[in-house]
C-alpha cells in the first residue's frame, strides 16, 4: 500500500541582516544628510526602519535601496546614535551595529541689518533674528568696507534672542560698516 507523506515546511527564524552603509561612525554631519543601509534576509526583507536615538526617522523604508533623508535640523547639535532594524514577512526583526555621529549645524545669521544715527556718536542697529541653535550673537564694525572686523565692545556675546544694539562712543563724519554673527 502506497502512503502518502508530507513534509512541513520549517518555520522561519532567521532574522534579516542589516548594516548601515551612510553615514560612517565618527561623520559630523548638518542640514540634510541620507542614511542608507543594506538589509538581506534567507526568505526577503520587507522593510528597514531607521532610528535615531532610538526614535524613528521618518516611515519604514518598504524597497531598496533602503535609505531615508534626514533633516538634522530637527535634533540638537552633538552626539546622535542612528541605528536600523529590518524585518521579514515572518515578523523576524535583525538590528545594524549603532553609527555614532555629531551634529554640527552652524546657526543662520541674522538678516536685515539695518543702521540709525542717533547722534554724531551713536548708531542704533536693528535686524531680524534668523538664527537658529545660535548660543550668542556677536556684533562687529569696520571703518573699511572689506574689513578688518572688530567686535564692538559690550557686544561680543549677546542673549541669541537679541535683535537691536546701540554703538557709541564713535568718531564723528566716520563711515563704519557692521556685521552681526550669530
């Protein structure tokens, strides 16, 4: 008598392999910076999700090549921990080695600086404050167009939020130029 015998298929355990290809451990990265990873699997991968300081960045990644663009804007500057975790159609999840980077986004300087004589000794300057992760700002004069800049007294670290400063104690019938840093 013939017997028939089937084989069930074993289950799958094997959880995905993931490797963060971009950015290096150790970049200083600002603005926009892509994270890309490679994610294999015995069955196929599904999805890579990619995390910064455990957090998700943006939404899993369904097809490579697997890569998400991140605005490092939105974290402070300094240390961040990106890492990957990518799963198959079995729910098995496989997680990259963590890629430490430094965030160093320079603050964006203040813009529409504009001048008043108050008096033949003082000049009233206004702008608007652009600056964003600035820690101070730094007003600077010139008695020449091109330079060389030099920071006002009493301005060389004001509050990041400050937006007019008087100069004074300044030459008569004088041409000065400004700049404001952030």
């Amino acid at each position: 008598l013939p017997i028939e015998v089937r084989t069930s298929p074993s289950p799958d355990t094997e959880p995905p392999v993931v490797t963060i290809t971009s950015p290096a451990t150790g970049s200083v990265l600002a603005g926009q910076a892509m994270v890309r990873a490679n994610a294999t699997d015995n069955i196929g991968v599904v999805g890579v999700q990619f995390l910064v300081g455990g957090q998700n960045l943006g939404l899993e990644d369904t097809a490579p090549p697997y890569e998400v663009l991140w605005d490092t804007l939105a974290v402070p500057d300094g240390p961040h921990t990106l890492s990957a975790r990518a799963r198959d159609a079995r729910g098995n999840t496989g997680v990259a080695r963590d890629v430490s980077v430094t965030v160093r986004n320079a603050p964006s300087p203040p813009t529409n600086l504009a001048a008043t004589a108050r008096s033949a000794a003082e000049i009233d300057l206004a702008w608007t404050n652009t600056a964003t992760n600035a820690t101070g700002i730094r007003v600077q004069r010139s008695v020449a167009f091109a330079g060389p800049f030099v920071t006002v007294p009493g301005a060389d670290n004001l509050p990041p939020t400050t937006t007019t400063f008087r100069d004074v104690g300044l030459q008569p019938s004088t041409a000065y130029w400004y700049r404001v840093i952030a």
